[in-house]
C-alpha cells in the first residue's frame, strides 16, 4: 500500500474523476500506465493484498446476476479473474498496464491494453462490469451494460484503499438511476450496482 498522503491524493484524484470534476486524459492515462508497468513485477508479492473476501461476497449474495460476458477493468495480475471466470461464462481483461497484462498470462485468457475511459467493447453488450480497486468511468460502465447487467464494485481495503470511493458516491456518479446493494467483508468491501 502506498503512504498515507499518496494514498489520500490517489482517493481525493478517484472521487474527483467520478465527480466529473477531474478530466481524464493522455497524461493521466500515461502517468498510471507507467506506474503500473513499474510495479508489474513484483505486484503479486510485494503489492497486492490477495485479498478476494469482497468479491467473492458479491458474487454470492449481489445478484440475480446475467448469464452473459464480464469486462475486468482494470485487471492487473489477473489476481481476481479465476472467480470471475467461474460467475461468468466470458471474462476480458482490460489494464492500461502492458507489463501487468503479460503477468497475467496464465489467469486471464482474454487480455486486453485499453483505457477504461475508452471501452473497445459494444454498447449494451456485457452483463458485468467488475471493477476491482479501480477509477470509475462512469458514462462508459453505463454504457457497455446490457438490460439487467451489473457493476461490481470491489474494494478490497475498504476505506484504506488508494481508489477507495463509497458506493453512494458510484451511485451519483452514474448517469440515470441506479441501486446498489453491498455490505463489507473481509477486510473490504462491495457494491453492485443496477439501474433503478
């Protein structure tokens, strides 16, 4: 985890592009694509919590979920793909990190670079959208979800976490009306999220 004032501007940066009030562009895409690059190596010992209680929480008690292909923004490792690969019958995996994507090789085998403000898939097509410790995109995740698809919104160090941002904040970040159900677990926490 990073010190506390880097991982306060990481949380102060995540709610203000939620918000709206914070542009995303080319520099911010670049600055978190080479820090990722950077940490690639040594992520899964060094860095990731390995932590699933959150996710595995909301796969069993979030749903109804859809029969239909999840997105992993912002994948990683591929550390939380496995349970993702057994709710959903297609997971792709999407990390502006290229480095991160290779590390991923032998848990994902659907690997995409892309940035998730920019979603190389279909309008409506995807019945989950997981997003794990990520900055949310918010018109893009309402975009790419079919009728009835969810957001899974997964923070594994609750509050502590360097994206950490609350559930009601995704809710009044996404465009229309939406509802969410979520309730902490582990050391995290969960939400999912459909439109109201």
């Amino acid at each position: 985890m990073p010190p506390q004032e880097t991982a306060e501007a990481f949380r102060a940066f995540a709610r203000d592009l939620a918000a709206g009030r914070r542009l995303w562009a080319a520099a911010e895409a670049g600055f978190f694509g080479r820090l990722f690059d950077e940490l690639a190596a040594d992520w899964d010992t060094a860095q990731a919590t390995g932590r699933d209680d959150p996710l595995r929480d909301a796969l069993d008690r979030g749903g109804p979920l859809l029969d239909g292909p999840c997105l992993e923004v912002g994948s990683g490792t591929g550390q939380f793909t496995p349970l993702l690969i057994s709710a959903f019958p297609a997971v792709m995996s999407i990390d502006l990190s290229q480095q991160m994507l290779r590390q991923a090789a032998g848990r994902s085998p659907a690997r995409v670079r892309a940035d998730a403000s920019a979603l190389p898939v279909a309008d409506a097509s995807l019945a989950a959208v997981a997003a794990i410790d990520m900055l949310l995109f918010p018109a893009e995740t309402a975009r790419v979800l079919a009728p009835g698809g969810v957001l899974l919104w997964i923070n594994q160090l609750g509050q502590d976490g360097p994206l950490y941002l609350p559930a009601e904040e995704v809710v009044d970040a996404l465009p229309g009306c939406w509802m969410a159900v979520g309730a902490e677990a582990g050391w995290g926490s969960w939400a999912v999220l459909r439109r109201g």
